[in-house]
C-alpha cells in the first residue's frame, strides 16, 4: 500500500541542476537557488570582467598617449607664435630699415605663419582624436556595464524557475522493522 500511495514531493531548477533535500521548504530552497546563481553570475561575471580589463587598458592607453601628443602640440603652437611675433616684428624693422631684403623677409613670415596653421591644425586633428579615445572608452565601460547587468538578469530567472516533481516510492525504499498481528473478534 505504501508503494502505491506515498509519494515524495520536491523542488527542482533543471538551469541550476539543483534538487531540494527531503525536508527543505520551498522558501528554503529558492534561497539556496538564489546563492548559486549569484555565484555562477560572479563566475561569469569574473571571466567577462578579465576580457573586458584588457580591452579597457588598451583603450586608457591610447587616450593617455592622445593627451600627450595634444599637450606637445599645444606646446608646439605656443612657441611658434611666440617665434612668429619675435621674427616677424624683426623682419619688419629690418625690412623698413634695409630696403632690398624686404621681399625675401616678408616671404619668411609668410612661412612661418603657414607653419604655424599647419601645427594649429595638427593640434585639432589630435584634440579630435583625443574626443574620439575618450569616447572609446565610455562605450567600453557602457557595454561593459550592459553585459554584467544581462549576465545577472538571466541567472536571477534561472534562480526562479522552480518546479515540483513527485518522486513515488520503490519497494526497496520500504523497510517493515516491526511486524504485529492484532486479531479483533466480533461478539454478537
């Protein structure tokens, strides 16, 4: 009678491979589901934060060398146009003063105001670049941040996805320790 009638119920989260112990409660149970999804989150978390951290590193890198390549060539105008003011007020005196280099004087401003464009406009090649790094590695970070959020969306639902199962009893599963016969008569 036992065999055919008992049965066992008990939880199971097929995602999580786990089965509740014979007396644990349900409540019982999900927390247990809920640690080991939090620790298979942070497994995967761990291994997509180690792919990311290079990535992120690499990206760091190129802005740090973008901000120094735009403080050189910040340095780089500044003295040119100290250089272009200091020769270029010379060459002018000089050009009043000594009659026939005039034409080849004002043709040397000419081109120290064109070297000085040339590097201005270098400068904002690099602050583009600079901008360009920097938003290189907000995105990294954004995306980053997006793939832990999905990482613990989906192990926070394979935490809740609990089912009952009834498991039946077997006839090895039974044990009769204590046999007794207990005879009624019936007076009429």
């Amino acid at each position: 009678r036992l065999h055919s009638t008992l049965e066992l119920k008990l939880h199971h989260n097929a995602k999580l491979k786990l089965y509740s112990r014979v007396g644990e409660s349900e409540d019982e149970f999900r927390a247990r589901c809920e640690a080991a999804a939090e620790d298979a989150a942070d497994a995967e978390a761990a291994k997509l934060r180690d792919r990311y951290e290079s990535k992120l590193d690499t990206a760091r890198d190129q802005v740090e060398r973008a901000e120094q390549r735009l403080r050189e060539l910040n340095t780089d105008v500044s003295s040119r146009r100290q250089q272009e003011i200091v020769s270029g007020a010379g060459a002018l005196i000089g050009a009043f003063l000594g009659g026939r280099r005039s034409t080849r004087t004002l043709s040397s401003i000419a081109s120290r105001r064109s070297q000085t464009r040339r590097t201005e406009e270098r400068r904002r090649s690099a602050e583009e670049k600079l901008a360009s790094e920097q938003e290189d590695v907000v995105e990294l970070e954004q995306e980053h941040a997006e793939d832990l959020e999905a990482i613990w969306d989906r192990w926070r639902e394979a935490a809740d996805e609990i089912e009952v199962i009834e498991v039946g009893l077997e006839k090895n599963d039974i044990d009769v320790s204590d046999f007794h016969v207990f005879w009624a008569a019936r007076i009429v």
